[in-house]
C-alpha cells in the first residue's frame, strides 16, 4: 500500500536574515570565484602551458569544489541511532518521529536490519536491499551468536574465502543437526536455510514490498523469523514525517552493536561516515563496550565528533531505585555516566527517556491504544514521577544543578526533571532540532569553508608566485582608463569584422561558377517550392480540392470553375511563399550572424563590463539588439515577400474557353496550371534575390551602429566614473605579444577574488 504525498516537500529553509543564511550566501559567492578561478586556470593552461611554473603540479582543485559544492547543495542532515540490542533505539525513534509503530519494537531484539528511515520523494513505501547468495552464507559464520556451533577450521575458511558457499551451506545444515545446539539456535539456522531457498530468487536485488508488511523484514516474531532477516542488509523506509519534511532529516536505525555481522557492520560504518549526529542509546545500567566502540568507530569515518553525539539513556524507568537508596549512592551513579562522557563531549548532552511513555502518549492522541496499553501507561508514568521524585527528595537534582560544571550541569538536571513529561523525548526532540538548525548548520558551513581554503590554497600557490611578473603592468592598465577604450573598441572591431565576414560568405564567388551562396539558397528554394507545387495541384488535398470546388459551384461552367481553381491556388501559394522566405531565409541569416558572433561572448563581456560602471543592464540591451535584429530580418522579409506576391495578384489568369465539361478538361488543366504556377512562383524568386541581399546589408549596418551606440555609452560612464574594465576581459582581446601578460594578469586578478570573497565569508562568520 502506498499513501500519495502533496507535490510541495522539501525541508523548511533557514530565515534569510539569519547568521548562518548570510554564511550560507557567501560561502556560495566564494565557491563560484574558486570556479571561475579554477576555469580560467585550465583554459589558460591550454592557451599557454609556460604561463605558470607550477601548471604540471595544479591539480586536486576539483575535488574540494566538488565537495563543497555538494555540502552547499545538500539540505539533509543523518541522525544515526547506535546501542547495544534491546536499549530501546527502535521505540525511541517512533516516539521522536511522534509515529508509534513505525520501527517494531518489543522486549526481546528486533532490530536486526539497518533501517533508514527518510522522506519519500513521491509516495511512502518500503525499499530492501538484499545480500547476494554468498554474502548471505558467510555473514552466518561472522556473527558471534553462532560462531560457537562451528569448528575453528570452518570459520577461517568462511573469513578467507576458500570454501564454496555450497560447503558453507553445508556446515550450517550439520550445526541446525546436532544434539548440543540450544532450541533457539537451531530454529534460527533451519529458518535461515529454509529462506535462502524460497528468496534465491530476491538474492542480490532490490525490491519494494508492502509498508505494511515492515515487520517481516525488520524485526522477526519467531526464531525462524530470524533466518529471514539474515538475507537481508539493509531496508529504507521512505514515510511522511515533520522531521523530514519541515527539519531535513533523515533516522538510521542500526542493530543492535553487538549483534550485526561483519558485512552489516561495514555498511552501518558506512552510513557513519556520513552521519551528521549521532545518538547514542546506552542501557539504563550504563554504557558498554560495544557503545565505546561505535563512538570509536564514528570518530574514525568523521574525525573531531565532540559536537556531533546526543546521548540518551533510555527506558530510565527502569532504574532500580534499590541501588540508589542514598543521595551518595544516586550521585555516586550520575557521576559515573557524567565521567564516561566528560572527558570526550558535552555532559549537556545526556538525556533521561522513556521512549515508551512518549510513544503510548502519541497512540492515545490517535484514539489507538488498548486496555493493555493504558495499563502499561500509568505503570511507566508512575514510576518514572516515582524516580524522578525520589531524586528530588534526596537534593540530586539541586545539588547537581549547583555544584557540578556550569557549563552544562543545569541542562543535565533540566533532563532529569523533563522525565515527568511524557518521558522526557519532546525535550530531547526540541534540543535536537535546535542543535541542527544551529550548531550543526555551522559546524557543515565550517566544513565546507574548509574545502574551499583547500582549494584557494592550491590556486595561490599556483598563482603567487607570478604576481611580481605582472604587478607593475596589472597596477598601470588599471590605471589607465585608455586601455577601457581600447577594449571597447576591440570589442566593435571585432563585432563589425564577425558580420561583415558572415555576410560576406554568402555574397562570394562558389568555386569556378560565378554565382553566390545565397543565389544559390534562392534558386534550391525555389526548386522546393516548384515541388510542392506540383505535391498541391498533382492530386487533390484539403488545401486545394479541384472536386470539392466543382461540387460548392454546383451548375458552374467549367470556365467558371477553372476560373475558382486559379485564384485559390494563387493565394494559397502566395501565403506559402510569404512563410517559407519569412522561416527559412530569414531564419537562415539570423543564424549565420549569430554563430558568427558566438566566439565573441559579447553578452558575457557587457555583463561583466556593466558591473564595473553600475550598468548591470549591459548584457540584457545587447541581447535585446541581437533579438531585434532577427525580427527586423524577418519583417524585411516578409515586407519583400508580400510585395512580390502583389505582383503575382496583378497577373491576369484567364482559363481557355471550351465547351467540355470540367472533368473531361481536368487532367490537362492541372498540368497547365502546375506548370504556370511553377513558371510565375520560379520568377518571384528570382526577383526577391535581386534586392534581398542588400536589405539585410543595411539592417545589419543599423544593428552594428546601434552597437556601436551601446559601446560608446558604456565608455562614456566608464570615464564619468574612472572606471577600468576587467582585467580578465583584457586577456580575452589582447593582442598575442601582450597575452601572456594579460594572461598572468587575468589569473592574478581572479584570485584576489577568490581572496576577497573567502574574506566576506569569514566576515559574516565574526558578525
């Protein structure tokens, strides 16, 4: 079953005005220098491989961009659940995504599969990934629980690959047979066996089984139940939630530390090294080895992790208050727990939960709890307002509050006392949600600062060295406002020179014959033109249907008739003529200037020109001019066309009288009038291509002019303001002995930028 899902859906946006927006903003302005950098690096390269001494060692630039890039792109942050098995992970994660039911729970283990849990992209459903046939096999022979059943030798062979699957299969059927195996054991491996035979087909693949069926592939209810779940490596949840939806994130679920094979705990480190938070969820009784372990384990795959771990110990309702009789012996427990995480993070950051409370709480919200829930309900909140104040009674939670580190014993105590609260989880949820939104935002904005100083780095060291080549030169073309001149009029010559040549091509001599491309175009236009024609007039179509005409005109005579036929045909072609110059020739020429015009890049230059003098416009008129000339080509067209079509109505088409009737007159009428209208249409060509030509010569002049004109402005507010065009344009125009130090200057005045603008980044960083 799948539920449809509303087309908007995407995680709330951080306020535009807020600290870590403004970062965000220019970190991404910084990112696109360190690429226009890296760009102008490469095409220099190209153009010039003894610009730089250090060209033949650049190089790893890409891969921080690249990464940046993707941090700046992603919106999502991983939240990875991690304990030993039966800590309440599961139920703690139903209660935080406030859907009870969603992950199985119960008081045995049930997770055993790695169980992402993000938002859906179209609908919700369920997603398993499967091990291959082998992979399956050997995960057995690695996971603890039964490596006590097979003999030393079968287990180093499973690890060094050097026995078959089917022999692995093998010793498995042996140890589900003998007679010491405990019950459970045995039901789990037969469950197994009986599995891998009735899903070899779903081995190895991807499939999307019903949401509802979750529970057969996430949690077993039975050993045999179990030997399912071995085939499986990992399952993905895709459902609707606030936390994805509104806060971007996305729950891994992982098994129980101390239960996962070799193979599930590979790809659990895998979605470690790309986890944003981890939540540890230790056993009332304090944390355990397979706990440091997995703290371990993420500080490996994501380095310094002090702010990337929650701790919540869950199902606190179930600490023994027996143990914890005396205030000494109460703080004597806290301490203990407070020294297992001070020395490496933040004590702040230990919850109190009871994940069942909160859940139960969310069912009896939806009208879905039963007697036995209610029951459990007022057991769990009792005991926990029994715990909780208990330690009030005793001064804990005052004395930790006041005498413990300032630093974070308040929110510690805080914790404590959220217990009376539907088990503490909405504290735990809100604080989460808040260290995401904020600290954790930054810490990856900081991340992503640090991959582009990598590469800001590289480019320095590529480009510093150079910088006493060109400073002098660089400082005076600054200075000069001649050189913006001259650029600009760099930049007419070679536009006017770009189109005088394209024009030019199409009025030059073609090889040996002395006729002009553009003769040439008229006459295979109108070669086409004569071909349909005779496609109109050779049999009848809905345009012109010598029948239909007869039967509209009834008793006509066949000159009459006749007659009908000429003028429709002469306007029907007359308006094909008009459309086919209009589309093609116009359309032809439009084209041949624009790819003329192309290697110049004029609308990238203007732009970048207008922002130097404040005209940010530049490049949005020069477009408009180059779109008004298409259109002016084809309303000259078009003018022409329709004039040379008046003719064609002044011509007097008179039918030959005759006494036949219409249908014996028929087949030598169309030919006639195939071949006159092919003859007068033929002629229309001819005489459009005698002046066409030049009207296009003087709609181009008027553009170039009003190019020109633009150009012109743009020096005159240049010199109002002293303003330089950009050096990097400069290398683009420049004349081949100054190239190369336009080319160095172009990469020295890139960098500044990049320098300038990871100067604005750590700006905002200090506001």
């Amino acid at each position: 079953m799948t539920t449809a899902l509303p087309p908007s859906f995407a995680p709330a946006a951080p306020t535009a005005g807020s600290r870590n927006a403004r970062v965000r903003a220019a970190l991404e302005r910084a990112l696109q220098a360190l690429s226009l950098a890296h760009d102008r690096i490469q095409q220099a390269r190209e153009r010039d491989p003894t610009l730089c001494a250090g060209f033949s060692t650049y190089g790893g630039v890409k891969t921080s961009l690249d990464a940046a890039a993707a941090l700046l792109e992603r919106r999502t942050y991983r939240v990875a659940l991690a304990g030993m098995m039966s800590a309440g992970k599961s139920t703690l994660a139903n209660a935080l995504l406030r859907r009870p039911g969603l992950l199985p729970t119960g008081i045995e283990e049930t997770t055993l599969t790695i169980t992402v849990v993000q938002r859906p992209v179209d609908f919700e459903k369920l997603v398993v990934h499967y091990l291959t046939y082998e992979e399956a096999l050997r995960g057995v022979f690695e996971r603890g629980h039964y490596q006590r059943w097979f003999g030393p030798g079968v287990l180093a062979k499973s690890r060094e690959g050097t026995t078959t699957p089917d022999a692995l299969r093998a010793e498995i059927g042996q140890a589900a047979g003998r007679p010491d195996v405990p019950d459970d054991v045995r039901e789990q491996l037969i469950g197994f066996l009986d599995a891998l035979e009735m899903r070899r087909g779903q081995l190895g693949t991807v499939i999307q089984p019903s949401l509802e069926d979750r529970r057969l592939y996430l949690a077993p209810r039975t050993h045999r139940d179990v030997g399912h779940l071995l085939l499986i490596a990992k399952a993905e949840l895709h459902v609707e939630n606030d936390l994805f939806s509104r806060e971007g994130l996305e729950f891994v679920d992982l098994p129980g530390a101390d239960s996962t094979n070799e193979r599930q705990k590979e790809i659990a480190y895998e979605y470690l090294a790309d986890t944003d938070l981890l939540l540890v969820v230790p056993s009332a009784a304090g944390f355990r080895f397979v706990d440091v372990d997995m703290l371990g384990r993420f500080r490996a795959a994501r380095g310094d992790i002090r702010h990337r771990v929650f701790f919540a110990l869950n199902r606190f309702d179930e600490a023994k208050v027996a143990d914890l009789a005396s205030p000494e012996a109460s703080l004597a427990y806290f301490k203990k727990l407070v020294d297992m995480i001070a020395r490496d993070y933040d004590p702040g950051r230990l919850y109190f939960t009871v994940g069942l409370w909160a859940a139960l709480e969310e069912r009896r919200k939806a009208n879905q709890v039963t007697p036995d829930d209610e029951r459990e309900l007022a057991r769990i909140s009792q005991a926990t307002g029994d715990l909780v104040a208990h330690f009030e009674r005793q001064g804990v939670i005052d004395q930790i509050a006041s005498e413990w580190d300032e630093r974070w014993a308040h929110r510690l105590a805080d914790s404590m006392r959220a217990l009376v609260r539907a088990g503490g989880v909405d504290r735990l949820r809100a604080d989460l949600i808040g260290y995401i939104r904020n600290e954790l935002e930054m810490a990856r904005l900081l991340e992503i600062r640090a991959h582009l100083e990598d590469a800001a780095r590289a480019v320095e060291a590529l480009v510093g060295p150079e910088r006493g080549r060109v400073r002098g030169f660089l400082d005076s073309a600054r200075e000069q406002l001649k050189a913006t001149g001259g650029y600009l009029d760099q930049v007419c010559y070679a536009t006017r020179d770009a189109l005088d040549r394209a024009h030019q091509e199409m009025a030059r001599k073609e090889g040996e014959v002395d006729e002009m491309p553009f003769q040439v175009q008229m006459r295979r236009l109108s070669d086409a033109f004569g071909l349909a024609i005779d496609g109109l007039l050779a049999r009848n179509n809905p345009k012109i249907d010598l029948r239909q005409i007869a039967r509209e005109l009834g008793d006509a005579s066949a000159q009459d008739l006749m007659q009908r036929v000429i003028d429709t045909t002469r306007a029907v072609l007359s308006q094909k003529f008009v459309d086919i110059l209009t589309t093609k020739l116009a359309q032809d020429f439009a084209r041949r200037y624009q790819d003329a015009l192309d290697p110049l890049d004029n609308e990238r230059a203007l732009e970048e020109f207008g922002r130097v003098i404040e005209k940010p416009e530049l490049g949005a008129r020069y477009l408009g001019k180059l779109n008004e000339l298409e259109r002016t080509l084809a309303l000259v067209t078009r003018v022409r066309a329709l004039e040379e079509v008046w003719a064609v109505g002044q011509l007097d088409f008179k039918p030959s009288p005759g006494a036949r009737a219409f249908d014996e007159l028929e087949p030598e009428f169309r030919r006639a009038l195939i071949g006159e209208m092919q003859a007068v249409y033929a002629e229309r060509f001819r005489s459009i291509a005698q002046v066409l030509l030049k009207y296009y010569r003087v709609v181009l002049d008027d553009f170039i002019r009003e190019f020109e004109e633009l150009a012109a402005e743009a020096l005159r507010e240049a010199r109002l303001i002293g303003a330089q065009v950009p050096v990097e344009l400069l290398a683009a125009r420049a004349a081949p002995e100054d190239r190369q130090r336009y080319g160095l200057a172009e990469l020295v005045s890139v960098t500044d930028g990049v320098h300038r603008a990871l100067e604005a980044v750590d700006g905002e960083l200090a506001r």
